[in-house]
C-alpha cells in the first residue's frame, strides 16, 4: 500500500479538531486557541455544524458522545439521544393503519436531544460561557456561509414538495421562492435568532457559569422554544413518507421531563487496544462483536486490499449485525445479553460460521434463554411491509441520493488530553417541517422503533430508539484515539475497517482514510423502509478488479460505487509522549482536520 496520502495527517502538540466540515472544524479550532478546553470545542464545533449541515443534523436531533478527562483520566459516554413520547404506543401506530413507523414527518418525532446533551456537556466539562460557544454558529446563521451544493441540491430536490405540503420549511430553505445556488452565500436569521435569544437568557440569569447554561436549558425545554413547537404541533398534521397526513404524539411534558444523562461505557480487549463504545440503545456494540469475531483472524498476514480480508471482515459484519437487530434496544426497558455477546467463546463460536464463500442467510447467535428474539428477527427479515421501491430517510450513502438526510462527526483533543469523539445527527431539514419561527425542524428518530410488542426495540413509551449513532475511542499503554463517521447502518463498518487496518497494518490516520472502503447491506437496515438485502455490499473502485472478481466467485453481490464515495471518517489521536495527530477523510471535499 502505497504512503501518499490526499492531504497531510495534522501533527503538533497544542490542539486538532477534525469534523465533518472545514468551517466548523475551524471554529473548534479557535475555540482552542482563545483558550477553551475540548469540550468548549466540540460544543462549538458542533452548533457550527447545525449550520452549515443542516441536511445533516440540527438542534433537535440526537448526539451520543465519548468524554475522557486528563485530569480524572474518566472515560465516559454522554447521551443525549431523546426518548419517544408517552403517548407512543404500538397501538398509537397500528390505529393510524401503519406496519412501519414513517421516515419523516411528525408522527416519527421523539424528545429533541441534542441541545440539550451540549450543554450538559458546556456545563459540566467546559470552561467557556454559552455566548461564547454559540457565537460562532450566530454569525454563521445571521450573516451567511457559503452552502454546500448538496445542501442546495437537496433544497431544489424538495422545493416543490415543501411549497405544497411543509410550507414553514420553504420559508427557511427557499425564502425568495428559489432554492438558493451551491455555494451561495445561505442565512438562516430565525435560527440566529433562536441562538442568540438562548444565548441572552443564559447571559442575563444570575448564578455562576453552570447556572447560566442551565436557565438556557431550561428555556430550551420549558420556555419559548418549547412553546413555539408546541403551537404549531397542536394544529399541525402534515405529509410524511407513507404520503398520508400525520400529527405528532410528542407532548409538553415529554419534553420537559427529560434530560441527557451519563454513562459507563462499553468496552472489548483487542489486540492491546481497549474499545469503548455506547450501549446497546446504539449500534456502538456491534463493532465490539465484530471485534470479538475476528480475534480468531490472522488478519495481519492478510492484505488489507486484498479479497481475503474484505471478504473475513464483510462475514463478522453480517454476523454481528444479525445480533444487532435481534438483541438490541434500551437498555433501561429491555434485558440485553451484552455479556454473552460480547464474551470470547460467543465470539469464537460466531467464527466458525465464516468459511470460504457469502452466506445469504440471517444468522443471529441462539442466547440461551433470548432464544424468542433470534426467531423474531429472522420472521422480520422476511416481512413485507408493502413499501417497496421507497427510499431510505437516513443513508448508507447520503450523497447518492440528495433527499435524504445523514449524519455528522466531530473528533477534538485539547493540549491538556481532554478528548471528544461526538456523532450529532437527526432533525435535518429533510425530516419534518420547520418550526415557524424558530428556523429549524424536528427529528424523525421513532423511525428505529418496531410496531410489533415484545422486541427490545418495539414503540413504547419514553424508550431511547435503537440508533445507528456510534462514536469510537480506543486507548493502548498511554496513547488513546478518538474516530468515528456519518452513515446510518455504514457507521461501524467503516469504523472497524478503519481501526483494523490501523492496528493490523500500521496504516496511519491519513493513509486509512484514503484506503478504499466497502460495506454490507446483508442485514435488516434501520431506516425505513427497513430494506433487506442479502449477499449486497458496496467497494469503491480504487480495490484492483481481481478482488473485485474473487468477491463475487465467492458468492457475493458487489455494486462498484463511484469513486471516492465510501465513508466519512474523522479520527485524533494523542500518544504517549504528548503528540497529537489528526485527519478528516478526503470524501465529498468537505472535511478537514485543524491542529498545531
């Protein structure tokens, strides 16, 4: 594999910010340099992201993130992932003559998350007031940055649709009428507004620096931002992806009730290398499960361009995403037998089921006593929900398909060793209709939900749903990495091939980012309308057209995408000795790694 790289990997000493878009990766970065700590960077960072990826994630979406603490040397997940409504039921759904909870709209909207996860996190971890945070993302919103072309793209796209059926978003996207031209100068003053109205309630309330972001969450929650989505949604029944009219479940109370909260995180043994990931209300376990498959893999003597490997990997991949949808859900409401999947016999007895060809079946393990989920899934699998030929509302691959909506990814480590892996996604502009006045839509997360009872991930109440968001940190005798990417059901695919490579083969940062990629569509994807696809995965044309042949001898159905169009990788890195390093991966020329 050759050493050329697209771009630089960022070294220095003082501080790097990677994230998915150069403009907020630089406004992490002078965050830093003003003399904030990590968590001020990636708080920034990411409001500065809500705004110049609005297609991507926006305040009222959802964000899980891994903290480490220099100073504690904790390691820990936030999670700001909102819980459905406490009226959302299987009944609420079936009643309405619905199989799959839609993809956008209201009626799939649970608890906004992630404005509120950030500034828990401001609060807790940060050293900087919120006006100096958000005034970034202010500026931005008021005075104009320059739109992505898929941002704009994806605005014409949907146009017509949102004069007819969301007029509150065409206001916002289109405000004279057209859909503004890629890399115009785009403004979002309501959004401003919003930010800087939040910003002034934490700037006037009394109390020290904690309780001024805390007013702001307050208001958040309970004050005029919450007022505003509950005047329009008490009226509001609008078109959605099953083309009927809908309304929203999601109530006042829901929303003042709940809070981001913190947690242990969930790790695996590989290799020397500790792996944390989130919990199972995630799809964080199931990179530990392929993990704890392909310890039983010389996949070091294996080339990792090479037939053998993509074809060992794509196997655990199926493998563990079989658990995933059989076995995963929240935690707080279900029993989830993390233990037993995660434990090296389980995984070496998972092993055995790779041989030399694809395997076009569901496979989930039989856990003694879950027994009932296994056969749960594979009935699934199998189900027609009578929505064929509808597309995905998140992506495996975003930028194939302008109207759907992604994801985003921030990565930041501080001078000091403060460190931050965050993956914000949800209530992109593409999910539901803007909330008059205050220049963003909600989310549409309750599209991960079964409407079946019994599953760990069946519509209940007040239920984190079982997201695809999946921050990464690993850590080996004192260096320690934080990575991640965009990409629904992709995430911890691309994350594993990276991170496999990086400790098998010695890849730096920078160079596994420019290694070609590939993924699986075997399983059950999250996403409505919960398409199956077995033997199916993807490879960039960059791998030789010999593996590409020795792939499909092997039984696999391989699409080539176009190149440079698998992945979204961003990683840091602090070693032993105090260097950090940092990338942003070349894909969709969008993100970018800062650092000195």
């Amino acid at each position: 594999m050759s050493d050329f790289t697209t771009r630089p990997e960022i070294r220095g000493t003082f501080g790097v910010v990677t994230s998915t878009h150069w403009l907020a990766s630089s406004v992490g970065f002078g965050v830093l340099e003003k003399g904030g700590n990590a968590f001020d960077a990636a708080v920034a960072t990411a409001f500065a992201l809500q705004i110049v990826e609005p297609h991507l994630n926006g305040p009222a979406g959802d964000m899980p993130a891994i903290l480490h603490t220099a100073e504690t040397g904790e390691t820990k997940v936030l999670c700001a992932q909102g819980v459905s409504p406490a009226a959302a039921t299987v009944k609420a759904y079936t009643d309405q003559g619905l199989s799959l909870v839609p993809g956008s709209g209201l009626l799939a909207t649970v608890v906004p998350g992630a404005f509120d996860g950030w500034l828990m996190m401001l609060r807790d971890h940060g050293t900087m007031s919120l006006r100096e945070v958000l005034q970034p993302a202010i500026d931005y919103a008021r005075d104009g940055h320059p739109i992505l072309p898929r941002v704009a793209n994806t605005i014409a796209d949907l146009q017509e649709f949102f004069e007819t059926e969301w007029p509150t978003s065409a206001a916002v996207w289109s405000p004279d009428g057209q859909a503004p031209a890629p890399h115009a100068l785009f403004r979002n003053p309501d959004l401003a507004r919003t930010y800087d109205r939040l910003a002034e309630v934490a700037d006037t309330a009394g109390g020290d620096r904690r309780a001024q972001i805390d007013a702001a969450r307050a208001e958040w929650r309970e004050g005029f931002v919450a007022q505003a989505i509950f005047d329009y949604l008490k009226d509001a029944s609008v078109m959605d992806v099953s083309e009927k009219k809908h309304s929203a479940l999601l109530a006042p109370s829901d929303m003042a009730d709940w809070r981001a909260t913190y947690e242990e995180t969930l790790t695996l043994d590989y290799h020397g290398w500790t792996v944390h990931k989130t919990h199972a209300w995630s799809q964080g376990p199931v990179m530990l499960q392929a993990l704890s498959i392909l310890k039983n893999f010389d996949l070091g003597a294996m080339d990792p361009d090479g037939a053998e490997f993509v074809h060992t990997v794509i196997e655990a991949m199926k493998l563990a995403y079989a658990d995933r949808e059989a076995y995963y859900g929240d935690p707080d409401y279900s029993e989830i037998p993390m233990e037993h999947l995660l434990s090296d016999a389980y995984g070496a007895e998972r092993a055995k089921l790779i041989d030399t060809t694809a395997s076009m079946d569901q496979r989930p393990g039989r856990v003694p006593g879950f027994e009932h989920l296994a056969d749960a899934y594979l009935a699934r699998s199998v189900q027609d929900f009578g929505v064929e030929g509808v597309a995905a509302q998140e992506p495996t691959m975003a930028h194939l398909t302008e109207k759907r909506g992604d994801t985003v990814h921030l990565d930041v480590i501080d001078r000091w060793g403060n460190m931050v892996a965050a993956t914000p996604s949800g209530g992109w502009l593409q999910s539901s209709p803007v909330i008059p006045g205050l220049g963003f839509p909600l989310n549409s997360r309750a599209q991960m939900f079964w409407l079946t009872d019994g599953l760990p991930t069946s519509m209940a109440p007040k239920r984190r749903p079982r997201t695809t968001l999946t921050p990464s940190f690993a850590e080996k005798d004192g260096a320690r990495l934080v990575f991640g990417t965009p990409g629904g059901d992709q995430q911890d695919q691309w994350n594993l091939i990276w991170f496999l490579r990086f400790v098998h083969h010695g890849l730096g940062l920078q160079q596994g980012m420019d290694a070609p990629l590939f993924h699986t569509m075997h399983f059950q994807g999250s996403f409505f309308p919960r398409e199956v696809k077995p033997g199916e995965m993807m490879m960039e044309p960059a791998f030789d057209a010999q593996v590409i042949d020795s792939l499909r001898a092997r039984g696999h159905i391989v699409t080539v995408s176009e190149p440079w169009a698998v992945g979204r990788l961003t990683a840091a890195m602090r070693e032993a000795d105090g260097m950090l390093r940092a990338a942003a991966t070349p894909r969709l020329m969008q993100a970018y790694a800062v650092g000195r």
